[in-house]
C-alpha cells in the first residue's frame, strides 16, 4: 500500500495525504500528468475516472467524471495555478455538472501535489487546503479518505504500465463515450518542436501528410483564436484517390499547451467536430492528446472506420523523422 498516511488537521483546514513510491519522480509525474494513467488511479476501485480533458499547464483545465458500479456519473473539475515540473503542482479541485460547468452547492479546494526524490524512490503529498471547517468535515463526510486510499492502491501497477508506454509509441484510440474519442501518441520531440511542427505550414506540409504518396497541397492555418484554417491533400504519382480537406476555426491557443477547434470536412455536408489538442512534456517525449467530440456515435464509428488512426501514425513517425 502506497499510502503512509492521510492527516486531517481542522485547525490549518487541511487534509494530508503522504505516499511513497518505489519509482523516479519523472515516472510518478508522468503518471499524473498523462491521462490515460491517471484516469486508471484518479476514481477509487468502483468507481472508475475517465478524462476528457488533461491540459496540465497554468491556466490549463481538466475536466473527469468518475462513475458508479450502477452506471452514474459523478463529475469533476481541476483548474491548473502553478507548475513546477517534477517538483510540484497546484490546482483548484471541485465538483461539476454534467455540462462541466462548476457545482458551486459543493466544496471546491486549492490542492497541492508535491513530488521528492528519496533513495529508494519518491514521496508524494497531496495536500488539500479549505475554506471552513465545515467544508473539511463534508468531504470527509462524502467518503474522501477512504476513496483516496482505494484509488491510489492501484498506482503501482500503473507505473508498471508506464513502463510499458515510455516503450511504445504508436498512436492509439480510446473511446471515451458515445460521442467522444481520445487519439494519443507520444512523439519524440520537446513541446516546443511538437507545437512547432503543428504550426509551421512549410513543416506540417513535410509531415501531415498520411499513407505514403499522398500530398498536402494547401496549408492555410490561423494566427489566432477566431481565426480559421484549410488543409488540402491530394494523391500523388501513381496513388488511387481523389483530393479531400477540412476547415475549421481555431477556439482556444494556449502556445506550447492546448488548442481547441472545430473541423469539418470540405465539400460534404458532414457535421462538424470539436477537437482539443494538449501538448504535454513527458520524460520520452511529448504526450499529444487529442480528444474529437462527434455529433453521435455512429459518425464516431464511421470516421474510425476510415482507417483514420493508421493514417495519423504514419504522419507522426513521419514527423518524428524530421525532428
């Protein structure tokens, strides 16, 4: 068991948790700030997380909801204030609506996750600071200390599969919901380069161009949120197919962070989707995380379906090629 202890101290307003880890710092970060292995810790046993936004940076967002043996959901939110990367972060911790918006009825804290190097390790503290007594005594109430100690017993087979995944680099998809899915890759690039390579026409003309053969012919990108864009591929010499593209408009740019967007393709009537892309530094690499928002499960199904996933590999381990 991870946990050493769990410290609720009504006079400071605090509740404490102390973990120690038989890893590096670098791995235990990675393992937070990825959210393919914190949703496998975050919810206790029973009750499952699942991230659909993990953008760890100042002012960055993350928003999860946590679900029942019965099937309910519960929803949560963090808002990022400070990182100090593989020393500590801070975030605003609360409750939310289904929507994502804030459930002001339930307490909301600043936490603290410090990360130490030991001999044999890492110390982990999680400290969580409230407004009131009352506040503490409600979320404890609620059932926090022991959900905190189900959900982190199942850390260290998460860093087990860390492991794994610093090891593995291929894009995958997870399917999040009915409507919503997660494409990750980790490339091997620093955030800068990897940020770079998604906002450099000349490079993304280089890179994003999918199975062998096929050419990216327009690259028009925006400035700013507000703003819109156009890509355009077209077959090469000797490949089968006609030209296809999409447009959209550029909703949120944190630089080197997260980025929002909507994107439809050009000359079909196709709806079209919300993606949102976070660049996360990662010991291997830089984690791209990009969540799709379709309209309904069977145009989730149908793009999948397009061999979407493979064609994006191929543009990464391009990509990383040039970096």
């Amino acid at each position: 068991m991870p946990v050493t202890s769990v410290l609720k101290d009504p006079q400071t307003l605090t509740l404490t948790v102390n973990a120690s880890f038989p890893v590096p710092v670098t791995r235990l970060w990675d393992a937070y700030l990825d959210p393919r292995q914190i949703e496998k810790f975050w919810g206790p046993v029973e009750y499952p997380a699942t991230f659909t936004r993990h953008d760890g940076a100042v002012g960055g967002r993350s928003n999860y909801y946590m679900t029942s043996p019965e099937g309910e959901q519960f929803h949560g939110y963090w808002t990022w204030t400070e990182v100090v990367e593989h020393k500590f972060f801070e975030v605003t911790d609360g409750f939310a609506h289904a929507d994502g918006s804030i459930n002001p009825d339930l307490p909301a804290t600043r936490t603290v996750f410090s990360f130490d190097p030991q001999e044999d390790g890492c110390r982990l503290t999680i400290t969580s600071n409230f407004d009131s007594v009352a506040d503490l005594e409600q979320v404890v109430a609620m059932g926090m200390i022991d959900g905190t100690r189900s959900a982190m017993s199942q850390i260290e087979q998460v860093l087990i599969d860390l492991r794994d995944y610093a090891q593995s680099f291929a894009t995958e998809a997870q399917v999040l919901s009915d409507t919503q899915v997660r494409i990750s890759r980790i490339i091997r690039g620093t955030q800068e380069q990897v940020w770079r390579a998604h906002h450099d026409p000349e490079l993304m003309k280089r890179w994003m161009l999918g199975p062998d053969g096929w050419l990216m012919t327009e690259c028009i990108l925006p400035a700013k949120a507000g703003d819109s864009y156009r890509y355009w591929w077209e077959p090469g010499p000797g490949v089968e197919g006609q030209g296809f593209g999409f447009t959209g408009v550029c909703l949120t740019s944190t630089p080197h962070n997260f980025e929002s967007f909507t994107e439809q393709m050009l000359d079909t009537d196709y709806p079209a989707t919300l993606n949102e892309t976070a660049f996360t530094p990662m010991q291997s690499g830089t984690l791209l995380s990009l969540v799709i928002t379709y309209p309904d499960a069977q145009t989730r199904d149908m793009v999948l379906g397009t061999g979407m996933v493979d064609g994006m590999e191929a543009s990464y381990a391009r990509l990383e090629s040039l970096l």
